[in-house]
C-alpha cells in the first residue's frame, strides 16, 4: 500500500523518499553523491530492506532530521517545519513530505549562509615592462589556481555553495612614469578584484572606472578548456586609450570522478596589453613613456556552511 494517512509505513515507501545516491527527485539525490549540480557529498541516508516490510521510527526520524538540514542549508530558518518522530510515540502521516522533498531538489544550489572566509597569501607576479615606443602584450602577466583533491570535491564545494575571490591587493609603480601610473589605475582600481565566483555565477570586478566588458557572467559550471573572458577593463585615459587588463578562466576537464563534475583544476589568467607608443620622447619628459608595474594578487574562498553539512570538499590548494 503506498504511503497514506491512516497507513502503515512500508520500507518501499521510505525508499522512495530516500532514493539511493543517484537517484534524481529524492532526498539523497541533494545530500549524497547526486550528479552534476545536484549532490552535497554527505553519508547517504541507508534503505530500508524491502523483506523488512516496515520501518523504525529511528529510521523515520533520521529521514526527516536529514531533510531538515537540507532545507536550512538551502533557506534557513527552522527547515521544513516537520517534526521527527520519538521512540514511543505515533508517527502521523506528513501530507506535505513529497512536496518538501521537491523543494529541496529544486533549490540544489541554493545556500543560506557560506563557512568563514579563507585567504590565500599575497603572490607576486611578473612585472609588466615596456620601453618608450614599445607595446606590451597582450601578456599573461600571472596565472593562478584553485585546485580540489577531485572533480566530486570541487562539485561538492559549489554546490554547496562555496566561492572564490581573486584579489589585486597591490601593484607596485617601479618607474612612475604617467604610463605606469596608469597601468596602476587600470588594475588596482578600475579591476581591483573578482568576487563571488560560485557555482552558476560571478561578480565580475569589484573595481569601479574604465569601461568593462566580457560577457562570461556563469561560474564553475559554465567553464569549458578553454579560457573565457570574466572581466575586461579598459582605461579612461585619453593618452592611453586601449590599455586593458583581461581576466579568464578555465577548467582542466569533465567528468573526471564520473559524476558530471565540471573539473578539479580552475585556472585564472591575468592579461595585459599596453599600446600607446610616441614618436616624440619629450612629449613624456625625458625619462620617455615607459612601462614597468608589478603586481600582487591573492585569492580568498568562502567554503561552504559546516553546520547543517560537514566537509565533502575537503581544503582546495590555492597557487
């Protein structure tokens, strides 16, 4: 007899709930392993054997505490609003179980609250130099990298709801040139950083100025390998216009735990091109129209929440 008010509760109507790691529309579809972006990674939630006929109440009691803290994490709040059941009492029938478990399958990807912010260290990269008269670029000026111990752990970490920010904490004027200070402006200010790269989305700049541009606006999940443009920021200058600065990024594969993961392996590139080139020194004063910054950056992760979930995703490793 399937699930009904007034019935008895059968282990194939808990397994129907439950589901199995893998099976879409169920509750461990969202908590366990999944596939793509469903799946948090966490301990599925056992079946019932079926020649058991019934279930426990402790079975019934995991089953809705583990829904709880799905919808918790997705939204907050106190979770569905449906009570676990205690060893000696009745189990009432729960008219709105199917529709929260649809719930929380629709919103997989959502995530009230992240874990503590985790910043990398400052890393320096190489300088940007060009003579007068010299264009620079456009060069790859640094690479960085956030790499999880597999596909699974990155999939878990976005799905869950964790992110990463790159950030442009100092750019170094090695020569002070007008040039130069510039190529400073364009970085350390109209660029500045990218924030909230997460699952499906991304911040973009954190700078303000210039003119922005590049219409990649998804996250992990919609990176491809090869390099798609996140940010690019042009200077305001008139005696410069052109210069930019560029922000990609890509991902090392798919499919790579064989879960429909998007990668292990996110690669940032910094780019920059530098144009403007004069014929006549002295319109730059006699040190000439040089070009020589250094910048550092840094990336921060905000990993996901740890009170509702514990740690599929592991530590990434932040290069």
């Amino acid at each position: 007899m399937a699930y009904s008010q007034g019935g008895l509760i059968a282990a194939t109507d808990y397994n129907g709930f439950v589901g199995t790691a893998t099976t879409s529309g169920t509750i461990n579809y969202v908590w366990s392993t999944g596939n793509g972006q469903y799946g948090y990674g966490q301990t599925a939630l056992t079946q019932a054997a079926s020649s058991a006929g019934l279930i426990t109440a402790t079975q019934w009691a995991t089953m809705i505490n583990t829904l709880n803290s799905i919808s918790k994490h997705q939204s907050g709040g106190s979770g569905t609003g449906i009570t676990a059941p205690t060893a000696g009492n009745q189990i009432n029938y729960l008219s709105t179980l199917s529709t929260n478990i649809a719930t929380i399958n629709t919103n997989h990807n959502l995530a009230n609250t992240q874990g503590s912010i985790v910043s990398g260290s400052g890393v320096a990269a190489s300088a940007i130099t060009a003579t007068n008269n010299t264009t620079y670029g456009p060069t790859v000026f640094q690479t960085r990298t956030v790499t999880f111990s597999s596909g699974d752990a990155a999939r878990y970490f976005f799905n869950a709801g964790g992110s990463i920010n790159l950030v442009v904490t100092a750019v170094s004027n090695n020569d002070s040139t007008s040039r130069s200070t510039d190529a400073v402006n364009v970085l350390l200010t109209y660029f500045q950083g990218m924030s909230n790269f997460k699952g499906t989305s991304n911040g973009q700049r954190t700078g303000t100025g210039g003119t922005l541009s590049g219409s990649y606006t998804s996250g992990y999940w919609g990176l491809t390998t090869s390099y798609q443009t996140i940010a690019q920021v042009t200077t305001s200058s008139s005696t410069y216009s052109g210069d930019y600065m560029l922000l990609q990024a890509k991902t090392n594969g798919s499919n790579l735990s064989g879960n429909g993961d998007n990668g292990s392996v996110i690669s940032f590139a910094l780019t920059y091109y530098s144009a403007h080139t004069s014929t006549t020194s002295a319109l730059y004063g006699s040190s000439g129209d040089t070009l020589n910054v250094t910048p550092t950056t840094r990336i921060d992760y905000y990993p996901p929440e740890t009170t509702n979930l514990s740690s599929s995703w592991g530590t990434p490793t932040i290069a």
